[in-house]
C-alpha cells in the first residue's frame, strides 16, 4: 500500500495535533501492569508498516520524537514542536494493549493506541496499521 505524500502529511499532523492537544483528562496513569510499565522516557526508534520511499523520513521523524511518562503526566515531544505536558488517563487496557484518553483544549477526545511489548518496547499506533516502535530510556 502507497501512502500518498498528502496522506502521510495528515498523519504527520495528527501526530503534532496530538502532541499539541496532549491536555489529557485527568485520571490515573499509573499502576501494575502494561499501564505502570508506561512511567518512564520513550525515545522513537522507527515507523512501521510504511511505504519503502518514505522509510528514511519517517524513521528521522520517529528518532526525534519521544514520550516522557511520569505519573498521570504524559510529556510528547515531537520534531520541530516544542514539548507538550499534560495529564492523561488509560481509558482501557487489555493485556499489552492500552487506550489513553486525551483531551483536546476544544473539548473532545483523541485515543491514543498502544503496545507494550515488555517493560523496554512499545508500539504507539498511528494509522492503518503503521506504527512507532519506541524504546524506554535506560
């Protein structure tokens, strides 16, 4: 499957949507399993599931943003953005996968899917089946 330059723009842009609006609802953000394995800095390695000519842009991309976990507070940071804190709240967990609820300054709320692999890898899932494999920070 080609993604379109176009496309890949609007999940570039819903990722720094969701960087900027990380003005998550409050709640619990911690706790045991998948959910207390997120506390912690994870720095992107690559993206997943993207087309063969847009592998050197993407993983530039994914290399340069992170997430930093502490709490209920979730900071992203993004590429060109400056970083964004604010509290999130796992909306739901299955076994390895979360959902974070987050809220957006108009009001509404942005899902963000995640794996976690073990308590080094995760997936955060950003579109038809593309991924960003991150890696906690030693």
């Amino acid at each position: 499957m080609k993604i379109s330059r176009k496309k890949w723009r609007g999940l570039v842009t819903w990722a720094l949507r969701f960087g900027l609006a990380t003005a998550g609802s409050a709640g619990t953000g911690c706790g045991s399993g998948p959910a207390g394995e997120l506390q912690g800095r994870w720095l992107g390695q690559q993206v997943e599931a993207v087309p063969d000519d847009q592998i050197a842009a993407t993983t530039g991309w994914a290399r340069g943003m992170s997430f930093e976990i502490a709490g209920s507070n979730l900071t992203v940071t993004i590429p060109g953005q400056p970083s964004q804190s604010a509290p999130y709240r796992v909306a739901a967990s299955n076994d390895q996968d979360l959902r974070l609820a987050v809220a957006r300054p108009d009001g509404k709320t942005d899902f963000v899917e995640l794996t976690v692999e073990n308590e080094h890898l995760m997936r955060w899932h950003i579109g038809s089946r593309m991924s960003v494999l991150m890696r906690k920070e030693d």
